[in-house]
C-alpha cells in the first residue's frame, strides 16, 4: 500500500477504507486505534505509552495515530478490519420511539447489503453544520437484524448540542442520502448455550433487539431475561414488540423497570434503577453469561450486581456507549 | 508552535462546529485568553481558585452520574445523599464521548442538572465543564449552553464571602 509519507497512519489506512477504531479522531487521547507494527515506526510517542503497557508496546502494538507512514514501515492488520466498507444509503423511515430518542431505517444504496453481527455498530456521517466546520462521524449500534442485509435501523437519542443527533432530529428527513460506514465492534453473543442476563438503559436497547430477532430468526431456545430501565414511561420504547415476543418465545422474560414514574404513569410494572430490579429477581446466576449496554455507571453497577449473583468476570459482556 | 498559533488553534477548536455543535463561546466576542483573564480576576475577588469550585461540582456529577437518572437529594454542607438536602442533581447521560478543547482528554458527555431547592437556582454541569475550571480556568463564553458563572456556581455551594 503506498501512503504519502509523514502521513499519520490512522488517517492513511481511513483514505483507503480501512477504519481503525478512534473515538478522539486521532489525537492520541482514547488509545483505540491500537494495531501491530512488523517494522519501522520509529519510538513510540508520550501518548501511547499513556495508553499502552510496557508487554503491548515490546509486542510492537502502537496507536495508529501516532505512527507516521514512512519507507517500508510494515503493520498488521487483523482481517475483521477489513471487512469495514463505506456505504451510500438512504433514509426509508424516522420514526420517532420517544420524546427524545428516534428510530432511522437506512436503505443501503451502494454496496445495498451489509454482513454484520448482532451486536456491531456502524458510523453515520453528519454532515458539517457550516461552512467552516466539518462533519462528524458518530457510532450507533445496529437495531435491525443481520438477516435484513438491505437495511439498518439505528435508535438515536438526542444529545444536547451534539452535531449529528441535532442534525438528525432537526434536519434529516426520509428520503434523504446518508453516508456510512462500518460494521465495527466486538460485542456480540459467545457461541454456547448458556443461560443469558441481558440488561440495557435507553438507546443501549440496540443490539439486544438486533440479538433478540437474529435469535428467534434462528430458531434459538436458550433461556434469556432482558431487564430495561428507563426513567418514566415516556422514556420507554418497543414494549408491545418486546413483549409480543415474550408471548410467542418460551425461552425470553422481559423485565422493563422505571426508575421514577412520573405521576400519571399508573405504571405496574417493576420500579427502581435496573440494575435493583436485576438484583430483586436474579437468584444465582453462576451457570449465566451476561450482556450490558449502557452508560459507563449503568455498566460499572450492573457488573457489580452480577457478580453478587455468582457470573464470573470472563462471562460478562459489555458495550459502554459513553 | 508559536503563542499565536497556540491560541488560533484553541479558538478553532472552540468555534461552533469543530468538537461540538454550539461551541463553547457563545456569542461572546471576547476571545478565550480573555474570557480566561476576567474569569480568574472574578475568582480573586471572592478569595477562591478554580479547584475550589471545581471540587464540590465534581463531588455532585460523580454522585449524580452513578445514580443512572433517577434524581439525589444532597445536603449543601456535606454533598452527600441527604432526603431531606437542599440540593437536587438529575443526570441526562448522553451516548459518546467529547475531546476537551484544549486536547487533553476525552471525556463522557451527558449533562447533570444541579437544582438549589431553596433558591430555584439551576447549573448545568458537564464532565467537561468540571475538567475546564480544574484543569484550565475556563468557564466557557457567554452565553453559551455550559457556561458556568463563577459566583453563581459559588453561591450554589455557600463559598466565599456573603454577597452584598
């Protein structure tokens, strides 16, 4: 691959679509976009050794970001990398799950199908909010099931004064063209057939409902429950769907938990912060693997929780979005 | 990098569209050098430093974070879970990340409301925005979404001398 030389590496390997993952846009302050280098690179910089360990750094790991292409430098790239495309499409349907959260079904245009797994994320570009700005690129788990190749749905909450949530709730319309990329992520199901603990808050709900079709898809019978939290009830989403697939699956219990109804709610199901109501109603939970997508502190307290009720460290899964 | 640059630079990364959608000037036409100048001068005044009310609004956003969006009630005195506190701080989490402007960390975005019951008074407090007055002195321009007023953020925790 020839590079123009001095060129940072992560934004080279980007310009020939091959996307390490980086959440700083490549200021050597996240540490993601570790990768191999075989030879070459030169010293590794004050950033990475922040950031990468005194074993990972003699195994000649290194940040993309701070490795400038020059002659001959050679890397490793693992080969999931470079199933990551770019992808024209086409926003089909907005629909919005509730005051603050929308559902965006895209209709891939060129290449018009993705191979994912349930559990991956894609980039959806914003575009830039003025002409001196620039566009931002911003991760969402994918909502839809892998079977649905033609499509993604992504679940959107508003961020205050973020670029793209603010462009897609005050701009973006159906019908309009939107440029993507990915799959990228590691969170996805361990192939056993254990019992599972899924347990999410607002727009975590994502990949558990992509997990949740893909599994009745397959025709999957192991014993899940999947505790949701939300703050009152107009901050809950999917409840019919959810629980229409409780009724039709043996295998699935769905938990959903307001944290503080609002009056007016009349609201009977379970109440308390997820991760109370996850400790109420699991008695040992050794035998289990768990699957939690959230905010860090939902994460942090439900991992907590879970190792109360007897999962080991290594069976517990996790997709921190902040 | 020369001074100049260095500050061409921190005013680029805070113009509206290049980390966030609003920046974090405001309209204020004053630049960040001299936000930064009249904010620490207004510190000196009240006899604080930045750390002092970086401190209690880090005490509140670690409190606030962890209780996943369900309202806490703090005592002002003590800043821990109270019933019967003053103080109220709600959490909104946010999905991603953002880069502090003057690049040197990344920091969670979601925002805690902190309400003073007594008084009606209300800040808007960000991890970023604790970061910015720790690390930098800097309180954001007027107006914008985040900026946090010196006094009032030390009203809010009953620091300095007595307002006349």
């Amino acid at each position: 691959m020839q590079v123009e030389r001095g060129q940072p590496l992560l934004a080279a390997l980007r310009e020939r679509d091959v996307f390490l993952a980086s959440a700083c846009g490549g200021r050597g302050l996240c540490g993601l976009c570790r990768l191999k280098v075989l030879h070459g690179g030169g010293p590794p910089q004050p950033a990475e050794r922040r950031h990468l360990s005194a074993e990972e750094i003699a195994a000649g790991v290194r940040l993309g970001c701070q490795v400038r292409a020059e002659a001959g430098l050679a890397v490793e790239i693992p080969p999931k990398l470079l199933a990551s495309r770019r992808y024209q499409g086409a926003v089909e349907r907005i629909r919005d799950l509730t005051h603050d959260i929308k559902e965006v079904r895209i209709r891939l245009v060129e290449p018009d199908a993705i191979d994912f797994v349930p559990g991956q994320y894609v980039q959806l570009e914003a575009p830039p909010p003025s002409d001196d700005a620039e566009g931002a690129w911003r991760a969402y788990s994918i909502a839809s099931p892998p079977a649905d190749r033609e499509h993604v749905e992504l679940i959107i909450r508003l961020v205050p004064g973020g670029l793209c949530t603010t462009w897609v709730f005050r701009r973006l319309r159906e019908g309009e063209a939107v440029r993507l990329r990915g799959p990228f992520g590691e969170f996805r199901l361990a192939d056993t057939d254990r019992p599972m603990v899924w347990l999410a808050g607002g727009s975590g709900m994502a990949p558990f409902r992509s997990l949740l079709h893909h599994l009745r898809k397959k025709g999957a019978a192991r014993p899940c429950t999947f505790f949701f939290g939300a703050v009152a009830l107009r901050d809950l989403f999917y409840l019919e769907e959810f629980h229409a697939a409780e009724r039709r699956l043996p295998w699935f219990c769905f938990v959903p938990a307001l944290s503080d109804p609002a009056e007016g709610d009349r609201w009977e199901g379970e109440t308390g912060l997820i991760t109370e109501v996850a400790d109420r109603r699991l008695r040992d939970a050794g035998d289990a693997e768990a699957y939690l997508c959230g905010s860090a502190a939902l994460v942090n307290a439900a991992r907590k929780v879970l190792r109360r009720k007897g999962v080991p460290p290594e069976r517990i899964y996790y997709d921190k979005y902040n | 990098m020369t001074q100049d640059s260095n500050e061409s630079e921190l005013q680029r990364r805070m113009a509206p569209g290049a980390l966030c959608l609003e920046g974090f000037l405001g309209t204020d036409p004053r630049a960040a050098a001299e936000i930064l100048a009249a904010d620490r001068a207004a510190l000196d005044a009240m006899g604080l430093t930045h750390r002092d009310l970086a401190e209690p609004l880090r005490t509140v956003l670690d409190l606030a974070m962890t209780a996943c969006g369900r309202a806490v009630r703090l005592g002002r005195a003590t800043l821990r879970p109270d019933p019967a506190g003053d103080l109220s701080a709600t959490c909104r989490e946010a999905m991603g990340r953002i880069v502090c402007p003057f690049d040197d960390g990344l920091f969670p975005k979601g925002e805690v409301e902190l309400l003073d019951g007594r008084t009606g008074e209300c800040l808007t407090v960000t991890p970023l925005s604790v970061h910015l007055i720790a690390e930098h002195g800097f309180y954001q321009g007027r107006p914008s979404r985040y900026r946090l007023e010196p006094r009032d953020i030390a009203r809010m925790f009953g620091l300095g001398p007595p307002e006349r």
